[in-house]
C-alpha cells in the first residue's frame, strides 16, 4: 500500500471499497469520497455532511487511541448502499482491540472538549456496531437510512 | 483551511476558511494560543467561510474558551451557519459560546 495514498476501488455506483495508512491527512481524501458516493446515492446535503464527520470521528479515533499514533497500522473501508439505498459503512482496522468503556462519550452539560467525537458519531449514524470477533482489530460499521 | 488574524487595540479577529479538521487544526490553535500569549483581551473567531468541522476543531474552540476564562478574556463566535451550526446545536455548544450573526455586531458587543 503506498503511504500517503487512498487506494479505492469502484465496485458499482453502489460500492466502493477503500483503503489507507492509518494517518491524519488521509481522513478528508476519505470525506470527498464519501462525498461523491453519497450524493450519486441520493443523500442530501446535511445527510452527506452527517455521514463524513461520523466516518471522520471514527478514522481520527482509530489513529489516536487505536494506533496510538499516526503511520502505526492501516485501515480499510467498505462502502455499500442496500435495495433499499439505505447506506453501510465498514471501517476495519487491525489495531489492539480497544476497550469501549475506557472511551467516554461526552457529557453535555459540560464544556468539555473531550468525548465529542464519538458523542458526534452515535448521534449522527442511525446505527453504530463495533465486531470484536476477531483476535486483533475492530470492525467498525455504521448505517444511515436513505429515508429518516 | 487557512486562517487571518486582525487585530484592532484590544481586539483579534480571526477569519477562517475552508474545511477545519484534526490534520490542521493547531493552526487554529496556535493562532489562539498566540492571542491569549500576547495578552489580547477581546477573541473573535469568524467562522463564516467554514465549510466544515470535526470534533478537533470544536474541542479547540472549547478549549480556546476556557483557557480564554482563565486569562480573563472574552472569547466569542460569529457566523456559526449552516451544517457546521447544525453540529453547534448537537452537540449543545451553542449555549456555551456567544454567537453573532455578524463580526460587526460581535465585535460592538465587545
């Protein structure tokens, strides 16, 4: 995988697979992306704004407290819309699993600038798995409804 | 993103634009850092041309106003619109910061 690229790979207009070294400048390469596959999937504006800060949330998480760092490990995306062009995100990285209860999401009647993140990435996606199945790595997958 | 910092006496405003996220924000940060350092009293951000923001970017603003607080200075916002208000509302940081429609007007409430 080269360094600083995003590989992506166009399966159909309703499937995109992407992949990317664990580093911060590849997160908005990632949003234009998501940009463009939503928007031809018939999102609206604030949907497509709601999916690219869920997806960055997670991406810049899995740098900061997976990888611990920036350039450690990579990280892949599967992209896919459903008959019913409900969205589906998978974002799998192959870092040490983190523990969920350690990550507070953020209080809000505190001004806090931690815990926003993944307050941001619940709130935004209309679901939110994490797949800890596997001996290392977390499988991430988000979904948003065409149709609220 | 890129930013402009204008200074008037007393008072900083600065202008960003573009997408704000956790690759550039400590330009941002600096950029505050900077103000409350030199000991200017009155901080103005200017998010009109802003086009979008991530929890970094938010958390630096968060953090801008409280060390601000500290330091015994005012810390405010202008142009907080479109989605980038609608992560405001969210995430309730609207009623934390003093937001204006305008630099004018935030700076005349100064």
């Amino acid at each position: 995988m080269s360094k600083e690229k995003l590989n992506v790979r166009v399966v159909s207009d309703e499937e995109i697979h992407m992949s990317m070294r664990g580093l911060r400048s590849l997160i908005k390469p990632i949003r234009d992306k998501l940009e463009d596959f939503a928007q031809e999937n018939g999102f609206n504006s604030r949907q497509i704004y709601e999916i690219k800060l869920a997806v960055n949330e997670a991406l810049a998480n899995i740098i900061k407290h997976g990888y611990k760092g920036e350039d450690v490990g990579d990280i892949e995306l599967s992209v896919e819309t459903n008959n019913m062009g409900d969205l589906e995100i998978a974002i799998q990285d192959f870092a040490e699993i983190v523990d969920m209860a350690k990550l507070v999401s953020r209080d809000l009647d505190k001004v806090e600038d931690r815990g926003l993140g993944l307050f941001l990435m619940n709130s935004l996606m209309d679901e939110v798995e994490y797949n800890l199945s596997q001996e290392k790595g977390t499988r991430l997958i988000l979904k948003k409804k065409l149709k609220p | 993103m890129s930013e402009l910092v204008e200074k008037t006496n007393d008072t900083a405003v600065i202008t960003l634009q573009g997408e704000l996220d956790v690759n550039n924000v400590d330009n941002l940060k600096s950029a505050i850092e900077a103000e409350l350092q030199e000991g200017t009293g009155k901080i103005l951000v200017d998010l009109k041309n802003v086009s979008y923001m991530d929890s970094a970017a938010l958390g630096v603003l968060v953090s801008g106003l409280k060390r601000a607080r500290l330091a015994n200075a005012q810390f405010k916002l202008a142009n907080v619109t479109g989605n980038v208000e609608n992560i405001f509302k969210l995430t309730r940081l609207t009623k934390f910061f003093e937001i204006y429609t305008s630099v004018d007007e935030a700076v005349e409430s100064f």
